[in-house]
C-alpha cells in the first residue's frame, strides 16, 4: 500500500473517531462511527492474503450488523420520545438495542465471537489498531448512555471477564490470545461503567497502554505464536527480560501498572453492595493470569533447543522504531505509585 493511501485511511481513522467524540446527534455518532469501519477495511486486506480479506469480510458483516441495530436503536429513540440528541436515550428498549449494538461491535461476550477470527486474520500493526483505536469511539458513546440498564452492563461485564479468561486458556496463536485479553479487559471497563465513568476511562487508558506495548514487542520480535516466544531472547534481549513483567500488569498483578485499574474497581463494586460481582471478576481475572504466565513462561523461561549459528540478530541494527515501545513499557510498568494523582487528574 502507498504510503499516500494508508496516510490516508489513517486520517479517515481518526476523523470518523473524532466526530463520534463530538457530536451530539446520533445520527454525526453514527456516521463517525461508519467512516471508521470503512476506514479499516482496507488496511486489513491491504495485503492480500486470503486470511486477511476472510476477516476482513467478518468485520465487516459483524460491525455493519452493529451499525444497522444501532440506526434502528436510534431511529426507534426519536419515534418514541421525539429526541435525536444522545443524552435523551430514556427508553428502556432502544436503551438496550443500542448497548447490545455496541457490545457487538466492540466485541463485549455473548457477542465477542468474531474478535478472536478477525484479529487472527491480521497483522500485528493492523490488529494493534483493532484491539486499542477501534474501541474508543464505542465507548465514548457507551459512557454517555450509561445509567439506562444497569443490570445488562453487569450481565455483560461478567460474561465477558468469564469468556475472556476461558477463552484464552487453550490458545496457541498470540493474536487469538490478544484478542481474549481484550474481551477480559472490556469486560472490567463495563462492570463499572455504571457506578464511575471516570474509573472506566482509566481502565480504558491502562488498558491502551498495556496492549500498545504488548502488540509492539511482538511485533519486534516477529512473534505470532507462543513457539516463536522462546527464540525471542536472540532478538531483544532486554525486552525478552521486560516482556514477562509487561505481560503480568496486564494480568493485573502488584506492583505493576496494570493492578491499578482491578484494584480499584474491586473497591468501588465494594463501595455499592456489590461484593459477590467483585468477587467473581476477581476469580475470572485468575483465568486470564493463568494464560500470561503461560506466555511469561514460554518467553523468558525456556530457551529454544536448537542455537541459533552465527551473530545472534540483536547485534544487528533493528529497523524498527523502539521509542515508543520504550514509553509504553515504563508506562505499564511504573504507573502505580501515581495512582492517587491520576484518579484526582480523571475524578476533577
């Protein structure tokens, strides 16, 4: 692809997610969220494979299903109560087309199925897209319609924790378990949506980081399987020693980054007579532990059995630029100590 055209389809990217962002009407909502879709599509066929145009056709057909559901959502909105505005979603049924047509679109279990195919269908810059650009403009409208069913998000939430961690236990293939990880997390952002936007958005943020840094290191160390992992260390070797603690802030354990966020959800589900819902997020999150252990394991633990001949590749210029990886992976690891000043930062 011409570097013109993907600049391009980038911008195409950002415009669609920025007038979902701004607007107010839901029909600009929904057309940003449409030039978005379209956006996509060609850069996950851009190369042409029949595994990429394959999900490139299923997201396509998921998210055009997404789409229409949430028109009718809309439109039957403004016939029931007169208003196009987004914050006048007040009846329960359109209410609760429109989160389904969401929770489909960013891939929220029952409705997740299509996330792990799709994202396995593509490269690793392209589902890095997918699992962090793709679910901020969903969400900026989730957020805003969030008090109408209540009991829907914690049914979705918990399913989603449930499957997110079930789901990625059996898996070999990176991008498959990438993409379980990302129903896992979408789940926690949604169980608490409802009782503090600001501590979704934090999630949300934590959630971007941890995932940004997971894709780029993969994408470094050409790794798409859980195989390919254990020859890592003659390619990075300092990342092969950083990837493990990267890959168990994202299975949220103390004292890394990605902690903060179930830390303080577990305490706000707490905060509002919750405690069995915490309670099962807490042990779904296990489920979703077990399988980044597996991956910390596979790379920083086991040496592959045959020596690679020759200069090992890490003496070797990369071409890759690793500054942004170096960001992200302080960020997901270092952030906890802030965690008083970024809730005030996200709270004011």
């Amino acid at each position: 692809m011409s570097p013109m055209l993907s600049s391009t389809l980038l911008f195409a990217l950002g415009i669609g997610t920025t007038i979902t962002f701004a607007s107010s009407h839901w029909f600009l909502a929904w057309m940003g969220l449409e030039i978005n879709t379209l956006a996509i599509l060609p850069l996950m066929a851009q190369y042409h494979h029949p595994r990429a145009v394959e999900a490139t056709l299923k997201y396509f057909l998921t998210q055009a299903t997404a789409a229409s559901t949430l028109l009718f959502a809309t439109t039957t909105n403004a016939w029931l109560t007169g208003q196009w505005d987004i914050q006048h979603m007040t009846h329960p049924l359109p209410a609760t087309l429109f989160t389904l047509a969401l929770a489909l679109k960013v891939g929220l279990a029952p409705l997740h199925i299509w996330l792990p195919e799709v994202l396995q269908g593509l490269d690793l810059g392209t589902g890095l897209i997918m699992s962090t650009w793709q679910k901020l403009a969903p969400f900026a409208l989730l957020i805003q319609i969030y008090p109408a069913n209540s009991t829907l998000l914690i049914i979705l939430g918990l399913a989603s924790t449930l499957v997110g961690g079930w789901g990625g236990l059996n898996q070999t293939q990176l991008r498959k378990i990438l993409a379980y990880s990302s129903v896992a997390h979408l789940g926690w952002m949604v169980l608490v949506l409802q009782f503090s936007p600001a501590l979704t958005l934090l999630t949300l943020l934590m959630y971007l980081i941890m995932t940004f840094s997971t894709f780029l290191a993969f994408k470094l160390t050409n790794a798409t399987n859980i195989n390919a992992l254990a020859t890592a260390w003659t390619k990075a070797p300092a990342l092969t020693a950083l990837m493990p603690l990267v890959l168990l802030s994202l299975g949220g354990l103390p004292p890394l980054s990605g902690f903060m966020p179930k830390w303080l959800i577990l305490q706000e589900l707490s905060k509002q007579d919750l405690a069995l819902t915490a309670t099962l997020a807490a042990l779904t999150a296990l489920l979703s532990l077990y399988f980044y252990l597996r991956l910390s394991y596979a790379m920083a633990l086991t040496m592959f059995p045959n020596t690679p001949t020759g200069t090992p590749p890490w003496r070797f210029q990369s071409s890759q630029v690793t500054f942004p990886l170096a960001i992200s992976v302080t960020a997901t690891l270092m952030l906890l100590p802030l965690t008083p000043t970024i809730t005030a930062l996200l709270t004011s």
